[in-house]
C-alpha cells in the first residue's frame, strides 16, 4: 500500500487542455523511469484523479480500462495528449453558418456538438463509469435541480443509479456556456440531468478531490471512521493557465451583458482556480507539509499573443504544446520528489 494518499487534479480549459496534457506526458514518463517499468501508467500512481471540462476528459482518458485486459488502462498520457489534440482541432472549428446563425455565439452556442459527440462515442463506446480503473470525480452544474453535480465512480460501483456512460460524462463536463448545447443526459437507470461544464463552480477541483478523499477514503484500517488527513495526502493540481488579459476601467465601466459574456467566464475560471490554490496552499502549509502539494499552472500574461479556450489553429495548438513542455521543464525538480512521492511505500 502506498505510503500517501495520492490525488490528481485536472482544470478546464478547452483547448489549453493540451498544456496539462503535456504535463502529463512528463508525470508518466518520470514514474515510468523511477519505477524501472516502462508500462507504468499515471493510473497505476494516483488513487482518485479529478477533472473539470478538458481535465475531465482527461480524467477519463487515463482510467478508461482497456477492453482486451480491463484491469488496465487502455490508454498512455501520449494518447491522451494526442486525444486533446485531435478533438481540439475537431471541435473548435465552425461552419460559415453556424457563425452566421449564432451570431458567433450570441444568440446561440457557438460550436456544433457533432463533432464532440461524435469523438467522445468513437474513443469512449459504451463504457461505464463503474469501470473506470480507480476513484475519479468529475465536475459539472444541473441547472433544473440548481445544484452542483459530481460524478463520482465510488458511489457509480455502489449505487446504478449513480452510474452513467463515460462519453455522456465527458460530455456534460465539457459543454461550457455559449460555446456548445446544453447536454441532457440520463443516469444507467433512466434519470434526467440538464448539466453544463463544471467550470462555472469548480474549474479547479482539487478542493473537492480533498473533500472527496477525506469523506470517502478509509485509510488507515484503525480508523474506519475516518478519511485521511492532509498530512497523509499528497495533491497534484495541473491547471490550463492563470489569467492573461486584464480589463481596464475606461473600457469595463460601461459594459452591459453581451460584453460582460466573454470576461466573465475568464474571470470565473481563473478566480475559482486561484482561489482553491490558494486554500490548498494555507492547509498544507498549516500542517508543515507544504512540499505535498504541487500546483503547476503557466502565466499566460507572459505571453504576447492571447491563447483563448476555443482558438485551434496549428500555431496556438504547436504554443500550447510548447508551454506544455516549458512547464514540465521549469518545475522538474518539484516533479522529481513529487513522483518520489507518488512512489512511497
């Protein structure tokens, strides 16, 4: 067993997925090389993983049991990156017509779900959340029951009523305001949930992997009462990218809705991310333990050009990928005792 707790957390990004996911590829590579085993995966070294829109994808992308050997993952952290890729450049694209009808997401979700549903159906097929390889939890928002709405593959093994197919899940966690169709999707056992990408309230859920650890882990065995406490608990968060563009006075002071639209759900987004980071940071530094949470997130106002959730053009998919690589490169020595870590027995 291993000595800690060990928690994965993905943000939402759309499109800056790929920077997380390139992350990942990183994380795989060190645990493959300190394990001495080549086929080790980021699902063998994390004990919940969590995800939000592009990190829920992710998410389930790392668990996805591999039909031909369903105790293992069917999938690297390279597919999983070449996945953001391929379904980036599939999604964020429009027809004349979409644009034109929507008035480029005005009056109307700016990108066709076709093209998502289709690759979700494609990869995921009709897989189970209760045959993810380990706990995960995945983010997103009923707006007819107005409540916060987890997916949760320890009570989907549990209860069938709480169990849904992956690619609905991914989906739902995906299907962010303005830019796709409101999704409803039904549980395993027929019920009906109107939900939208889990960005709107937890676009970073590390918080909620803590809480989820703590409420439902019972380790160790002499405290069946009890979940881990933050000192037996390590957390990784990789997010998509801290804000970039800042709102002037002159310019802000006299928007109304439309223009309020667009900086309102970067400001979200970013806020939600820095604000858990921040309660993280304080919980682990209470306990002495503050090298037991890593955040890995790039500053994107160090960039000239903006990198926008929905821009797939090869050069900012090639710049993502890039930021990707310059992450893991900056925080490798964190990554390196982190993975020690991850490893501790």
């Amino acid at each position: 067993m291993a000595k800690y707790t060990r928690i994965l957390s993905i943000d939402g990004g759309g499109v800056r997925g790929i920077i997380a996911a390139q992350v990942g590829v990183s994380i795989e590579e060190k645990l493959q090389q300190k394990s001495g085993n080549p086929d080790a995966r980021i699902a063998d070294y994390f004990d919940l993983i969590a995800g939000t829109s592009a990190g829920g994808i992710l998410t389930c992308t790392y668990l996805f049991p591999d039909p031909k050997n369903p105790s293992r993952p069917r999938w690297s952290a390279q597919d999983a990156l070449n996945f953001s890729i391929k379904s980036s450049r599939d999604v964020f694209k429009n027809s004349f017509w979409q644009t034109l009808s929507s008035l480029d997401g005005l009056v109307d979700e700016k990108y066709s779900s076709v093209d998502l549903e289709k690759f979700l159906l494609e990869h995921f097929a009709d897989g189970k959340l209760s045959e993810m390889l380990k706990p995960c939890l995945i983010t997103s928002y009923d707006i007819e029951r107005r409540k916060a709405h987890f997916f949760d593959q320890i009570d989907a093994k549990k209860h069938p009523e709480e169990d849904y197919l992956i690619r609905d899940i991914a989906r739902a966690t995906s299907a962010a305001p303005s830019y796709f169709e409101v999704p409803k999707i039904r549980s395993l056992t027929n019920e009906s949930y109107v939900l939208i990408d889990g960005g709107v309230f937890a676009n970073n859920p590390a918080l909620c992997a803590y809480a989820e650890v703590r409420h439902k882990f019972r380790i160790p065995e002499d405290r069946p009462d009890r979940g881990p406490t933050a000192k037996e608990m390590v957390i990784l968060s990789l997010g998509t990218g801290d804000a970039q563009k800042k709102y002037p006075y002159e310019e802000a002071k006299d928007w109304g809705q439309v223009e309020w639209l667009e900086p309102l759900i970067s400001i979200l987004m970013t806020g939600i991310a820095e604000t858990v980071d921040y309660q993280l940071m304080q919980i682990f530094d209470a306990i002495e333990r503050p090298n037991q949470y890593l955040r890995i997130s790039p500053d994107l106002s160090l960039y000239k050009e903006p990198l926008p959730i929905d821009d797939a053009s090869e050069p900012k998919i090639s710049q993502l990928i890039k930021i990707g690589k310059e992450q893991a490169e900056k925080y490798n020595q964190e990554l390196d005792q982190f993975t020690d870590l991850l490893l501790a027995e």
